[in-house]
C-alpha cells in the first residue's frame, strides 16, 4: 500500500514511457481518461516534456473528492469542496473506508495542487456535464480550460417493440448508483411489474439475494453490450435511481432513448437535466421511494403500452397529454443522440475514424469531431496522431 501511494504520486517508469512514444510517434496530443492509480499525473509532465498537448476527460471527482464520487454516508457530499479541505475525507475515511488509503490518495491530490499540476500541466478539461464543470471550478480548476461534452450513442440497435410489465436496471451494482433503494422499493409495487438488473459490484450478493426472495427481480449479471441494447428494447422504461452526483446523464439513459425507452430517474444533477417529464421520462426525489412510486404509476396509467418514447407510440391520447416534440440534443459538432431520432450520425464517426489515425493504450478510443476540435485549439496545426489513455 505505501508503494502503491507513491506510484499514485508518481510513476516515473510511466513517465519514461509516455515520453518515449509521443517523441517516437511524433504525437501531438495525448488524451488521458484515468490516471489514478498506476498512470499518475506524471503522464501529463512526460506529455508536455515531449511537446505534446494534454487533454484530460474527467469522469468522476477524484482530484476534488478522494471518493471519487462526492457521496458518503448514503447521500451526495460536497464537504471537501466547500471547506477547501481534505480534512472531513481523512476523518471519515472516504477512499475504501481505509484510513491509511485515503490519506495517500489526499497525499496525492495536495502535492500536485500545490505544484500547479491541474491548472499548468493540462490544456484542455472535457466535462461530461455543467455540474461537474462547476465542481472542478469551485475547487480551483481553471474555468477557461473546462469544456462541456456529454455522453452520446454511436451504435444504433434500433427501437424495440416495449413490454407492458418489464423494467430494467443497468449499471455497477454499488450503493451510490441506488441499486439498494431500488430493490427496496421494489417491495412496494405490485407483483406483475417485473425488475431485471444488468451489472457488477460490490452489491452483487446482495442483489443476487434479493432475485432468489422477490418473484418479479431477475438479476443477470453482466451482458455483452448487444444483449443489453436488446433488454433496452424490451423494456417498459429504464430506471436509474442513482443517489450520487453522476458526472454526466449516464450513458445507459441515453442508449434506452436510442432504444425508444423512457427513462425513469434521481432528479439532481446531470439526471435531472436530461430528462424531460411526460417527454421522454420521468423524476423522482432521490431516495424517495414513494415518489418512485407514484412515478411508476403515472407511467403506467399514463402511456399505453407498449411504453416506447418514439412519436408513434406516444402519439395515443393520454391526461395530460404527452408531447412528441423533443428538442434536438447536439453535442456540439460531434456524433451526436437525438431525442427525436434517437440515433448517432454513424456515418460522419466512420468517415471521421478514416481521416485521423488514431492509437490506443489501456482502452477504446472514441473519435469525437467535438473534442478534435478541441485539440487543434490547442497547437494551432491539424493533429495527425492521438494518443489515448484510459
């Protein structure tokens, strides 16, 4: 544990090895998605040594909260951000209930704020949402840098037929994604309505569990990504009940639009934002769950089966009466989802894949127009190669 405290800190063979390909390469600009713990905010010093540009996507707040996800005790947490201290993580030891891990990780995030590491070190920050810009400003990060790209879909499954009684959970099974309060709530509904939950985590056995006591909750574990488009599709609506600050609307809640399906979901955050009631889905009160409820209910009673979010099927009259007309959500010149056409524009992502080459390490790289764009801001010149770590 204490070496892999340092190595957090710095990895000086990571270092050695990021600058060796960029000048090999002649990269112009590397990507990082993850450098905790093993790639360490070294990559950023070896990039730049190397004459590359850095481009950092924060997925989750681990520079600003040592939890990494702004949530303790069952409830979102913004203590460290607002005292300007790590003080109430080390004293309730939010990084693996550890009280050693956490003060190597508050180690971390102290060492390279006070040498300017944040805010000299990296060129542009790509947010997945306003909230989570906002969070990283409030602790220091430079607002000029900050850019704002949410989650979008690039493979189109198409839209499923629905079913009358199935609802659907995807995610890591993990108290902060509300996965505990759904099935405690799922207690209260009526026994036809069924629960089917997608995902791995630390609450598996807990989850599995459940599925054995309760008739209507089937647990199935992890999926391959076309099996989970495909429960999408056979869904009523998805739920996502998370109790924590997502970074972004996640992922899932965007692929069950691509699929047709409403989202039911936590109003605060970036969840709150993407979904518009009697729309495309429904809010309730996070960790309410009579208000979930309730919203099941109106979902039932309301929309007719099948309960697809595509204007064919929401045309059918209801009180009060559902509007098929959606804003169209662009991430800014990007591939994009739409929540009237609930597809990405797969043919400008093949044809953008084909003019820019691009290298992976530790992970998918994803070609975003947005974010290239980003990227030639940065050095003035069309970049020719990208490295990407994730």
């Amino acid at each position: 544990m204490p070496l892999l405290g340092l190595v957090a800190s710095w990895n000086q063979r990571v270092y050695s090895k990021i600058v060796d390909i960029v000048l090999s390469g002649r990269i112009d600009v590397v990507h990082f998605h993850n450098t905790f713990p093993m790639i360490s905010p070294s990559g950023y010093y070896a990039a730049h040594r190397a004459g590359a540009a850095v481009v950092q996507t924060l997925h989750n707040y681990r520079a600003i909260c040592p939890g990494a996800t702004l949530f303790r005790d069952s409830q979102s947490c913004v203590r460290c951000v607002e005292m300007a201290s790590f003080g109430p993580a080390i004293r309730h030891r939010c990084y693996r209930g550890s009280l050693f891990a956490t003060t190597a990780v508050v180690g971390l995030n102290i060492l390279h704020k006070s040498l300017g590491t944040w805010v000299k070190q990296v060129d542009k920050y790509i947010c997945m949402s306003p909230l989570s810009r906002d969070q990283f400003v409030a602790a220091g990060f430079p607002s000029e840098r900050m850019i704002v790209k949410p989650n979008f879909v690039l493979n189109d499954y198409g839209v499923g037929a629905g079913s009358e009684t199935t609802f659907l959970f995807v995610g890591r099974v993990c108290e902060e994604k509300g996965v505990a309060f759904l099935l405690k709530a799922w207690q209260r509904v009526p026994s036809n309505l069924r629960l089917r939950i997608i995902g791995r985590g630390p609450l598996e056995r807990t989850v599995e569990s459940c599925a054995e006591r309760m008739r209507n909750v089937e647990y199935l574990g992890a999926l391959p990504s076309e099996e989970v488009a495909k429960a999408m599709q056979e869904a009523r609506a998805l739920i996502v009940p998370s109790l924590w600050y997502e970074s972004a609307f996640p992922l899932v809640g965007i692929e069950a639009f691509a699929a047709g399906t409403p989202v039911l979901c936590s109003a605060h955050g970036p969840l709150g934002a993407g979904v518009i009631e009697w729309h495309n889905g429904f809010l309730f009160k996070p960790g309410d769950e009579l208000d979930l409820c309730l919203k099941l209910k109106v979902l039932l009673n309301r929309i007719q089966a099948p309960c697809v979010a595509t204007p064919e099927r929401l045309s059918r009259q209801s009180t009060p009466p559902i509007s098929i007309t959606r804003p169209s959500w662009t991430c800014i010149g990007a591939p994009c989802w739409r929540l009237n056409g609930y597809h990405c524009d797969a043919n400008k992502c093949e044809s953008l894949a084909q003019d820019w080459h691009v290298d992976t390490e530790q992970g998918e790289a994803r070609c975003l127009r947005f974010e290239l764009e980003c990227w030639r801001s940065l050095k003035g010149v069309r970049p020719q190669r990208l490295l990407l770590y994730r």
